[in-house]
C-alpha cells in the first residue's frame, strides 16, 4: 500500500466518522427531548402528588404508583430530593411501603451489584429508605470499595439508629481522608447513645493513634458524658489532641472544664492556646477572666483574636477588660482591643460562629 | 534534492500520525471518564452537602489590577457562593485606579496588623484589610508585583488548607466549589484540582451569574467555544486517565496550600503562571515519591470572556506558547525522566514534542509541500489528499467534543446553539487555525520579549456582553 493510497483509506474512514457523529448528535438530542416529553410530566405528577401526601391529602398507594411510572433513577432522584421535606414519621410509613414495591427491591437487589454505580444508587436509595431488615445490606454497602458508595451509605445513619452501623461506621471514622471522616462524623452524631458508649471505650486508650480524630469527634458531639474522658486527655503529648481537647471542652460548662481549659490557655502551641482562648468564652465564667487578660499579650496573633473575640462574651466586665487594654501599656493588646472594640455585632457574630 | 522533500514529506506524515494517534487515545480515555464522572456529579446530594460541615474550608485568592469598575460586583459574587466554609482574599496590585478606595467603600474596611509570616517573598504590603461588613473577606494592599507575586501575597494572607485562584472578572458558578471539592469528599489524595472554564461571551448574565448559556453568534468568539469544549471535555479528561494533567486552569483550580507553599508558590517571571506552578507541583511531588492526583473534574463551571477580536486573540494565544516553550526548557530535565513516572515519561514528552513543536512542523510541511509541489516531487492529489485528512481529523476532535458535551452536561439547550456548535467545529479548520499556528509560531521568536505582568485582554464586560 502506498502513502496515497494510505492517505485515502484514512480519509474515507474519516469522513464515515464524521457523518457518524453527526447522526449521533442529531440522535442523542432528539432522544433526549422524546424522553423528557415522555418523563417530565410523570415527575410533576409525582412532585405534585409527593406535595399532597406530605400534607396528609394523598394516600401513599398513590405515590407508589406515580413513582412507578418513573424510570427507576430517577424515582431514586426523587425519593432523596423529597426525604427531607417530610416529616420523619410519615417518611417511615412511605418507606415501609416501599419494600414491597418491585422497583424498591430491583434496586435493594443492587447492593450486590458488580457495577459501582448500581451500588451507588442502591445506597442512595437505603440513605432514605432503609428499615430494619436492610441491615446487612447497608453493612456491606458500609464496607464498600468506592469512596462514593459507603459516602452515600453511611447517610443512612441520619435516619437509622442501629448499633451495628454505627459501630462500624465509628470504626472506619478514624482511617479515613479528613473530609471523609468529617463527613462520617457528621451522620454519626444522629447515633448519639451507641456511639458515646464506643467513644468512651477508645477514649480512654491513651495510645490510640486514632485519638486525634476521636477527640474531634467527640468535640462535634457536645456529650456531657464525654467530658470526664476529654479533660482526661488534657494533658496528652499530642498537640493535635490537646487542640481538640481544648475546643471541645467550651461547650462543658463545668468547673473542671476551666480547671483542665487553664494550662492549656499556657500551652507551647498557638493552636491550643487559640482553641483554650475560645472555649474559655463559651464557656464566660468570671474566674477565668484574668487569664484572658493576659492572654490578649499572647505573641502569636490568632491566640490575641479569639481572646479578644472570648471577652466579648462576658458582657461589662470583658468590655472593660477590653477597654483597658486599648490603653494598656502593651502594643499588641492595645491593637487587638481596638480592632475587636471596632466589630459590629454581625462580625462578631460571624467569628463566633 | 528530491529525495530530500520525499523523505521530510514522510517523516511530516509520520509525526501527525503518531500525534493524532495520542489525540485518539486521549478520545477513547475520555469516555469512560466523563462517563463515570457524569454518574458522580448527578448523583451527588448537595443539599446534604451542603448542609454538612466536613466540607474542606477553602481560601479563594482574588487578584486585581485597575479593577475600580468591577470589583464590588466581581467581590459581591465571589462572596454569594454557595458553600459553607471559606474566605477571600482580594489583592490590589498597587492598581493606579482607585480600586482599593472602592473596596473600601463597598465593604467597609479597616485595617488590621499583618501577624501572618511572609513564607513566599512578595512585593511590599502596604496595608491589609477586613471587613466589618463581610467577614470573610480579607483585602491586602501592595506594591504592583504582577499577577504572580499577588497571588503569592494572598496565599501568604490565606488561613485555609485550600486554595483557589480566581481571576476578578471570572464568574464562577455558585455550586462550583462545592463540586470542584468532591475528589477531597471521596478521599482522594489531591493535590491539585481544575473545574471546566466555558466561554461567556454570547451568554445571558445577571447579577454575576450565568442564567443563560448561549452560543456567541460570531465567528471568533464561537469557535473558541469548541476549542474550550476540546481542551477541556476530552483533552483533560483523557489526562485524567494517564495521570499526568499539567495544566490546571489559572482561572479555576484548587490547590492544596502546603505543596503550593513547599515549591515556593507562583512564580512571578512565569509567562503561563499556572502552568509553571503544575509543572514544579509534579515535579516536587514526584521527587519525593509523595502519593498524589492532579484530576480535572468537569462540572464545576467557571465562565470567562475569550478575545473577540484578532489582535487580542494573537496576543493572547502567542503569550500561551511562549509560556509552554518556556516551561517546557525551564523543566527539560523531566523529559523522559522515568523519576517523574508519567508526567516524565508521557505528559511532558508530549507537551514537548506534541504541542509546543507542532505548529514549527506544520508550517514547515505547508513549505515543503508548496516546494515538492514547484519541483514536481510531490503531486497535486496526494498534497489535497493530506491536507484533507489533516483537517478532516481536527474536525473529528472538535466534533468528539461536541457529543461529549452534548451527552454529558448539554449547557447549551438551544438546537440554534447546538447547530452553531457544529458549524463552528467544522469551520475551525479552516482559516482559524492557520492563524493559531502561525501566532504559535511567532512565540518562538519572541521569547526574549516582554515578561507577562498582568494579562492584556480588552473586555467588554459581562453585563454588556449579551447586549
């Protein structure tokens, strides 16, 4: 075969290509607009439906029957979008309903798929209406290879009180990327009772490489039970442990709060001494408003600010700590007062936040 | 002297073959790519997202230069975002309009001492602000250094583990940072992550957002629509798969703080910043065997103004090349370098020989075919014949992306704008990119010219730009 004659073969080929795709433009648009003629309104009659239900004005035959209609994605679709407009109740009664529908158990069947993506909406689907006897399913969904398959599966955790789940839930928290495990400790917080009885047990094991991460957990649940065990660690070698310590501790008014919240307002990390200065004024008991004081000279800038931000939260007599800073012999505590003296209510609010 | 041409006309023939094949490759690459990536965006529940506080805190990097018209709009936009934990940090370059008095006015600013550490040396600050309004929002002060050295001082200012640049007059899409941060939600090791840039010339925008996507009605503007679609749809996605994206857009990519800070940040003679600092991100991170992705995700959308007019365009486009010459020179050493696992062995070897040499071999082969021609070495058939599957495959490309778009994100619903797509994916061939080639080509000669400072594009606004 000769160049030209090479050259001319891949032309041909070329050109057949092009009106190829050409037909696959044209064709994919127009079955597109075929399927949204045909499926839009079958979504308005299950978003209208959906809406009459949730108000006690419909039967929920009735929306099983319009989610049927709909291809089975998108009654997914539709079922995840509508789970957090109804009430708790309610969605329990339409989840139940749900088992015995064909689609419901094509897509339960799913959890075992090869596909990801079946799993996927699986997951998204037990996310909302899972029961009891779905257990195992989300377990293994749980366990799930894809990040996206047991991110979807572990939201079950915000309707679903199951000790299994959230035990292993609680377990993979730990080894997990930041976000991830942010994420996990998000869904988990729903599971209060179980999981403050596991994070007491792994608390207490001051070696656990893990502790970091449980104490920030812990921080997030705000549990007055786990207060004896977080000011137990106040002390830990790691500073990331201690800064969790010492932010989780603000939301524990308790006297033993700002007796173990005191050294740490000392630490040798700004970290620490930032997340102490905070709790401190969460927590805005007189006592401890001298080391605040001192605290507004710290060196390091950050530790000044929430400080600073910390007196606000004792009303007159952090004002005046804050006013005779302003004219205080110390630069730094001079310009922190004054800047901080300077917020609006909005901008406090928000650094509070 | 005959056998001379005969044989430059083979080894032409031979380097487009091998080029279009890695263009095919790519094209296969990124089906199944947008294919899975489609799956995660659709099926992603943002309302829980958002609701959710695992979302990583983001610091998005604002430079800006004479921006006195624009900034509160472009600031006010970035401030509207729809995500839960971030900040801004506006620059101003020591602009000679009063974009700082603007700001100022806009947000009510008062100044706050500098406790950060200057870890990346900049130009000097002159102040740096917060807002009583915004809390969020962070405003530096500074000599004029470039585009380059602000973003060094933002990132410097940045309290967050993330972050993004963001051009002031790029109008990003209120839930692009929610899912430009979903390779982080699946637990990816990222170091870096691009969102698609579209083209906003010809849409309707309100209040700094895209409400409608249009297909620009001229010619220039709209076959920059498909080159966009291309470089993005299916250059990058085909990337994804070998590993090696190298260009993370300067106008919408995130990084994460620490590696940007461990290789010093942006660099502020680099022509092309954000080329230069994915490079040097490879580079580090290869070196030191760190395990990381470089992914381009393509739903998050940010829309830019592309040149309208020729000059601009030239301008532009000869700035692009000098700055991939430049990279490609200043890091020669990862040419085949089989330390950088990929990015060594493929990426740069292909940036190299695939995109910077190509538009030298293209103009050389249009003048060896016109010389084999005058001599009678080369016939008549066979040159058409060339030129035909030449541009017969570049519209193969251009069209792959059109369908990619069409079956994945389908922004443009119109059948008008979809007939525009096509007409202007045939049409690019044609004219359009001869001149590319050629304001490549001119890059090679201009490289000891001017170093890119701030970027000269003449725009028309956003607001306008649908008038």
């Amino acid at each position: 075969m000769t160049a030209r004659h090479f050259l001319a073969v891949v032309a041909l080929v070329q050109g057949v290509l092009l009106a190829a795709l050409l037909m696959l433009i044209v064709l994919n648009r127009w079955f597109r607009l075929r399927r949204r003629a045909r499926v839009h309104p079958r979504r308005l009659a299950v978003e209208g439906v959906m809406q009459r239900w949730a108000l006690g004005q419909a039967d929920v035959r009735v929306v099983l029957a319009q989610l049927a209609r709909l291809p089975v994605s998108l009654a997914v679709d539709a079922i995840v979008s509508w789970s957090a407009r109804v009430p708790g109740d309610r969605w329990r009664q339409l989840a139940s309903a749900l088992e015995r529908e064909w689609w419901a158990r094509m897509v339960r069947s799913n959890s075992n798929s090869a596909r990801w993506w079946k799993r996927l909406e699986t997951a998204r689907f037990l996310s909302v209406a899972a029961t009891p006897a779905d257990t195992a399913r989300v377990l293994k969904l749980l366990r799930d290879p894809h990040p996206a398959v047991h991110i979807a599966a572990v939201a079950t955790l915000e309707r679903v009180e199951n000790a299994a789940l959230a035990t292993a839930a609680l377990e993979r928290l730990p080894h997990l990327a930041p976000t991830v495990s942010a994420y996990y400790a998000g869904m988990l917080r729903r599971s209060r009772a179980v999981v403050v009885q596991l994070l007491l047990t792994r608390l207490a094991r001051a070696d656990d490489p893990a502790l970091a991460r449980l104490a920030e957990f812990a921080a997030r649940l705000q549990e007055p039970a786990l207060r004896e065990a977080l000011t137990a660690l106040a002390r830990h070698r790691d500073p990331e442990v201690r800064t969790q310590v010492a932010r989780a501790l603000g939301a524990f008014p308790h006297p033993a709060s700002i007796a173990a919240l005191t050294p740490l307002a000392a630490d040798a990390r700004w970290p620490v001494r930032a997340q102490a200065a905070r709790s401190l004024g969460m927590l805005a008991d007189p006592v401890s408003l001298p080391l605040l004081r001192a605290a507004l000279r710290d060196p390091d800038w950050w530790v000044r600010m929430r400080t600073g931000l910390a007196l606000t939260r004792f009303g007159p007599s952090g004002r005046n700590a804050l006013l005779d800073a302003e004219v205080g012999a110390d630069q730094n505590a001079r310009d922190m007062a004054r800047l901080v003296l300077g917020l609006s209510p909005q901008a406090l609010a928000e650094f509070a936040a | 002297m005959n056998e001379l041409i005969r044989d430059a006309n083979l080894a032409i023939l031979f380097y487009f073959l091998a080029l279009n094949s890695f263009y095919a490759l790519l094209l296969v690459l990124s089906i199944p790519e947008i294919w899975e990536q489609t799956r995660l965006a659709e099926d992603e529940d943002f309302q829980r997202l958002m609701q959710s506080d695992a979302l990583p805190p983001i610091t998005i990097l604002v430079p800006a230069y004479n921006e006195q018209k624009t900034i509160e709009a472009s600031v006010t936009a970035i401030l509207t975002l729809h995500y839960r934990n971030y900040e801004v940090v506006v620059v101003n370059d020591g602009s000679k309009d009063e974009t700082l008095e603007a700001l100022r006015h806009a947000f009510d600013l008062y100044e706050i001492p500098r406790t950060y550490p200057e870890t990346i040396p900049t130009k000097p600050l002159r102040a740096l602000y917060r807002s009583r309004t915004r809390t969020k929002l962070v405003v530096i002060d500074k000599d004029n250094g470039g585009k380059a050295d602000s973003l060094n001082a933002a990132i410097n200012a940045g309290r967050f583990p993330l972050v993004i640049a963001v051009d002031a007059d790029t109008l990003i899409e209120p839930d692009a940072l929610l899912r430009l941060t979903r390779p982080f939600l699946l637990g990816r090791r990222i170091a870096a992550v691009g969102g698609t840039v579209r083209v906003a010339n010809g849409c309707v925008v309100k209040h700094g957002q895209v409400t409608d996507a249009r297909v620009p009605h001229g010619l220039l503007p709209g076959i920059q629509v498909v080159e966009y679609l291309r470089a993005f749809l299916f250059g990058r996605l085909g990337w994804n798969r070998l590993g090696g994206n190298l260009i993370i857009s300067g106008a919408f990519g995130l990084f994460r703080k620490d590696h940007v800070l461990a290789i010093g940040g942006y660099h502020p003679t680099s022509i092309v910043e954000d080329l230069d600092l994915v490079v040097r991100l490879h580079r580090y991170l290869r070196s030191r065997k760190v395990r990381y992705e470089i992914p381009f995700i393509p739903d998050p959308v940010a829309w830019t103004e592309v040149p309208e007019s020729l000059r601009v365009l030239a301008r532009q486009r000869e700035r692009w090349q000098r700055g991939l010459v430049a990279a490609v020179w200043q890091y020669r050493g990862m040419l085949f370098n089989p330390r950088y696992g990929r990015v060594g062995l493929i990426a740069v070897p292909f940036y190299a020989f695939g995109e910077m040499l190509a538009p030298l071999v293209e103009v050389f082969g249009y003048g060896i075919t016109a010389v084999g021609l005058a001599l009678g070495v080369v016939n008549v058939p066979f040159a058409l014949l060339f030129i035909l599957v030449a541009w017969g495959y570049g519209m193969l490309l251009s069209l792959w992306a059109v369908v990619l778009e069409e079956v994945s994100f389908r922004r443009y619903r119109r059948s008008g704008d979809l007939v525009r797509l096509v007409l202007f994916a045939m049409l690019e061939n044609f004219g359009y990119r001869q001149c590319g080639v050629w304001w490549r080509l001119r890059a090679f000669f201009s490289m000891g010219g001017r170093k890119h400072v701030w970027g000269e594009m003449t725009r028309r606004g956003f607001e306008t730009a649908t008038k």
